[in-house]
C-alpha cells in the first residue's frame, strides 16, 4: 500500500517521498519578475518536499495575472531563479517549475498598456477573471481585468516558442524539470474550452484543432527536457477564470491520451473547485486514469489523512499540499510526527514581505 512518506521514482529522479509542494502564487518577486533572496529562502525552507513544484512562472511579457509573480524569459530572471535552484539542491531538494501563460486573465494595467492575448478575444465575461495588482499602500488585491484582443496564427505559434524558451531557461537556471501550466483557466485550458475559444483556423472548432496548442507546447518543451522531467497540470472541471467545457470528460481524456502518447512525466490534477464546496477529485483522476499510465499527482486542498486514504486506494501516486505548504515549511517532518500544524494567514498569502512568507516556525 502506498504511504505519503514512501520514495517514489519519477523517471531518474528518486523522489523522497509521495510529498509534493503544489504551486503557490505569492507575488513576491521584484517588480521586473526577478526572484530574490527572500525567494530562495523560502523554496530553501520546504526542500524535503518531495517534489517542489514552483509558482506560476510567466514565459512572456504578455502573461501577468499576478503582478509581482516571477518571470523566466529574460537573463535577470534566468539568474533570480539560479538562486532558487541553488538553495534547494543545497539541502537536497528537487525542484521542477511551472511555466505559465495567463492568456485573457489579465490587465493593461499589468501589461504596460497592452491588451491581453486570448484566443478569440471573448470578453463578455470580464468580472469572472481573476487578476490581481499591488497597490501603492502596499495591499495586494484584485483588480479589473481588461478586455483581451484574439491572437494571430503567427501569434499563437510565437506563444509556442515562448514555452520552449521558457523550459531552456528553467534548464539553464537549474530546475531539474518543468510542470507546463494548462490548468486554472490560463492560456492553454482557453484554447481547449469551446466556450472562450471561437477560432475557425486550426487551432479551433473540433477537439483535435482545439488540442493542437498544447501538442505543440509540449513537443516543443520536449525537445528540451527528456519526458519524465516534464508534467502537465490540469484542472477539467474548474470554474475559475471561466474556461469551461460542457464535455470535459471527452476533452481531457483526450489530453490525458495525447499526454500518455508523448510519455510525459506526470499528470497533476487540481481540483480548482474543492475550495468552494464543490469536489471534482474523483471525477478527475477516473479520467486520467483511463487513458495514463505515469505518474499521478492529485491536488485538492486535502488534509494528510485524506491524501493517505487517496494513495492506498491507487488512485493517486502523490499528492500536492498547497496551503499547508504556506504555512509548515517542515510539511514533511510534521506529517511524519503526526502534527501538529502551524496555521496560515490568508491575510498574507500574495506580496508583502517575511511576514506570512518564510516566518512560520518549524517543528521544535
């Protein structure tokens, strides 16, 4: 029976336990996307995580949801994340990160005065966007988002590319792999909903066309990283930022077919509406698990007791902690001793400084 503390073997990697650190949006980097020292001492913190798997990382100028969240598309960021890198390898943490494109859900004012990219510039459904900017007082909070404008063929290809370069500089900064963002609404879960994505050349209308996108990111990130240094997150159920799928049972067992044919890594399922009463995990990991045969990584806001039940059922391989991880840099220590378990503060999940970042206490 499999046990949260057992190691696990993702590939190369013998991973030290089913214990992965889900990605956290904290919106603490410089203004320009550079991770810094407060950074690294957090990701420095929670290295006996099995796996760390890095906030949300824009490969694009023209992705931002979050402001102060980090970038990986230039050498000031490239450098920023070798920080990260190092303090965690130092202790013998692995780290993969999380490449990300926000699509619509952002902001000219989060873009320097551009509009969004999306892929049909639909814009009926702006108040359901989340987007978020630190004001001047220092408070973080959300802000409008901007009406996006659809994205050219040539566009939607340099998007591609984006990625690629994206995964390059991961390597580059010593991330010793990469999880590819098609989850929560952003970019790639846009261009396979039907609802946000209207386009008529081949990148739209039937499920094939409306999958190509993310074929083609991760073929391109695949000419980087050998498979089992790649994940995919996936969210088929999820209502946030509104990109919805009527069939998503269909669609998704279609991403996860296309995901076991290119023999990625894993598959990291997050149950994006387990926050607000309504559970989709079983849903989920059945459609993953009809069609691949990797890893599994299950995230749904579980309690170490739930996440134990998941495993020795075998639905799940591991399972992602995200607001423990705030809050418990020594998840793993504490897990192993039963608790007990230091509580977060939601008051200081996004920007600000130490307070609510790397101060919460560890064991003993």
């Amino acid at each position: 029976m499999k046990q949260l503390l057992d190691t696990i073997q993702l590939g190369d990697l013998a991973l030290t336990s089913r214990i992965a650190m889900a990605p956290l949006t904290r919106a603490r980097s410089g203004d320009d996307g550079v991770p810094g020292a407060l950074n690294a001492v957090y990701y420095g913190q929670r290295a006996t995580a099995g796996l760390i798997i890095t906030e949300a990382t824009n490969v694009s100028p023209n992705s931002a949801a979050f402001e102060l969240a980090p970038g990986i598309y230039n050498e000031a960021q490239l450098a920023g994340w070798r920080g990260v890198t190092e303090a965690v390898h130092a202790v013998g943490g692995r780290i993969f990160m999380q490449l990300w494109h926000s699509g619509r859900a952002s902001s000219y004012a989060l873009l320097q005065g551009r509009e969004p990219l999306s892929p049909s510039g639909v814009n009926d459904d702006l108040g359901l966007l989340q987007v978020y900017g630190a004001l001047r007082n220092g408070t973080y909070t959300r802000i409008a988002a901007s009406p996006s404008r659809a994205m050219t063929t040539e566009e939607v290809y340099a998007a591609v590319a984006e990625f690629r370069t994206g995964a390059v500089n991961a390597v580059r900064a010593g991330l010793d792999g990469v999880e590819i963002h098609a989850a929560n609404g952003y970019l790639i879960q846009q261009f396979l909903s039907p609802v946000v994505n209207r386009r008529t050349d081949e990148f739209g209308g039937s499920l094939e066309n409306r999958l190509r996108f993310l074929r083609l990111v991760v073929e391109a990130v695949l000419e980087v990283l050998p498979a089992h240094r790649v994940g995919v997150r996936i969210s088929p159920f999820a209502a946030y930022n509104n990109a919805t799928d009527p069939d998503a049972a269909q669609t998704y067992g279609a991403v996860a077919r296309l995901l076991e044919d290119c023999g990625i890594g894993y598959i990291h399922g997050a149950d994006t509406n387990a926050w607000g009463g309504t559970p989709d995990m079983p849903r989920i990991l059945d459609i993953i698990r009809s069609s691949y045969t990797g890893v599994v990584i299950a995230n749904a806001g579980m309690t170490p007791a739930a996440a134990q039940e998941l495993l020795a059922g075998g639905q799940a391989d591991m399972v992602a902690f995200g607001r423990a991880y705030v809050a418990n840099p020594d998840l793993v220590a504490r897990i192993a001793a039963g608790g007990p378990y230091n509580e977060p503060d939601p008051y200081s999940f996004y920007g600000g400084t130490a307070r609510g970042y790397t101060d919460y206490p560890a064991l003993g």
